[in-house]
C-alpha cells in the first residue's frame, strides 16, 4: 500500500467514532473523554480503504421499508443507477439490519434523497436500528405508492420493487436490483454527499 496515510496508525473511538493517528491511542478521547484501552486500531493496510471508501459511495440516502405496519428506514451510501431505461438501481444493504428483513420480505423499497444539510438526519438513520427503537418517534412519513415510507422533509423520492432475480447475495451484504416504478422531486438543492457527512459528523464509518 502506499498514500499519505500509509506510514500512521488509525485508532477509533468504539464510543463515539473519532479518529486518532499515532502510534499509540490517545490518553482520552478528544471528542468524549474516553479511555485509551477503549480505543481500536485500524489495521494500517486498511487506512487507505477507510479514507477512499467514502469517496466511491459518495451521496448518501434513506431506504424506506414497512412490514406489518412498522414503518423503518435506514441511512444508505451504496445506492446506484444501474440502467436508464429500464430504471434500475442496486442498494446494497447489511444483512444484519431490519431494513434487509423488511425489504427481503416485502419485495419493495423506498429511496429518499438527502440534502445538503441533512446530516443529522443520516445520523440519526444510520446509528439507530429499527430493532431497538422506533425511528418514527422523531421523524415523519407519509406512504408511496407501493406503501413505503417517504420520510418527510426529504428533496425527493424514488418507490421501487425489487428484482429477485438480478438481486446479488454476498457474504454480509445483499445487493437488491431494484425497478423504480415511481418518483417524486421536491427541490433541486444539492445532496448530501458521505464526506460533507464525515465533516460535519466527524465520524468514520
Ligand atoms: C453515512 C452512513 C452510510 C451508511 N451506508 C450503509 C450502506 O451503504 N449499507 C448498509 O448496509 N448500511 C449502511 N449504513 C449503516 C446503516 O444505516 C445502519 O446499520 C442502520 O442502523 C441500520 O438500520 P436498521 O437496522 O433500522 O435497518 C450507513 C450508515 C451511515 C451513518
């Protein structure tokens, strides 16, 4: 490996996510006073990955599920275009979150678009699951078309169903092939990408 980063350590708060260089962890953590011993190191083979990443999947969004009336949705960056014509995306979600359950089961999912300063709200989505509390409390939605959430306040919407077929299975991860069937644009602000997020919420992923 080599790049600027190569030659450093990376340590992560497990508390609060903060990041530390040096060849030994902070005393306290700067950011939540944290000790040291509750510091973790990146491998440094690994640092250039965790600063690129980022920059691959680099807007980030909402995907939207419900199922028996419980309504989630869960801060996403591996959302792509697929095809134009047919519009399809992928969005490859952790099979250990309630969303991969949801979506799995239901065959269909929401994408909400995030704006530029809507990283609060990726937080909140992407640091909570829906298995321990309910995400709704704080927000709001209303339903699209194929009963997803489309979580209020968002810049836009797409609805989609899933393709079973073209969907992708990997280890941690199933990739879903989804057809968009509906979409809706509220404003034409720019989206929040996942390192105005990192800046702002000075967090590693
Ligand atoms: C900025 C950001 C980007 C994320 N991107 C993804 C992603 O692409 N795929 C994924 O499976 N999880 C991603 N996550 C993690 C999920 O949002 C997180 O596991 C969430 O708690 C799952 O919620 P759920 O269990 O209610 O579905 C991301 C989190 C953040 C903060």
């Amino acid at each position: 490996m080599s790049g600027k980063f190569s030659s450093v350590y990376l340590w992560r708060c497990t508390s609060c996510g903060s990041k530390h260089y040096g060849k030994n962890p902070p005393f306290n953590c700067k950011k939540c006073g944290l000790e040291s011993n509750r510091f973790i190191l990146i491998p440094p083979g690994n640092i250039e990955i965790n600063f690129n990443m980022p920059r691959l999947n680099n807007i980030l969004y909402l995907v939207g599920s419900i199922l028996d009336k419980k309504a989630n949705a869960m801060c996403c960056s591996s959302v792509t275009q697929l095809t134009f014509s047919p519009p399809l995306i992928a969005a490859s979600i952790n099979k250990n979150t309630l969303t991969h359950d949801f979506v799995k089961e239901r065959g269909t999912f929401s994408i909400c678009l995030l704006g530029r300063n809507q990283s609060e709200m990726a937080h909140y989505f992407g640091r909570n699951s829906g298995r321990q509390i309910d995400k709704f409390e704080s927000y709001t939605y209303r339903l699209s078309n194929t009963g997803n959430p489309f979580v209020e306040g968002c810049p836009g919407y797409f609805d989609c169903k899933v393709d079973h077929q073209a969907t992708v299975e990997l280890d941690t991860h199933t990739v879903f092939v989804g057809e968009i069937l509906d979409a809706e644009v509220g404003s034409m602000e720019a989206p929040l990408t996942y390192l105005d997020y990192q800046k702002e919420m000075c967090m590693v992923h």
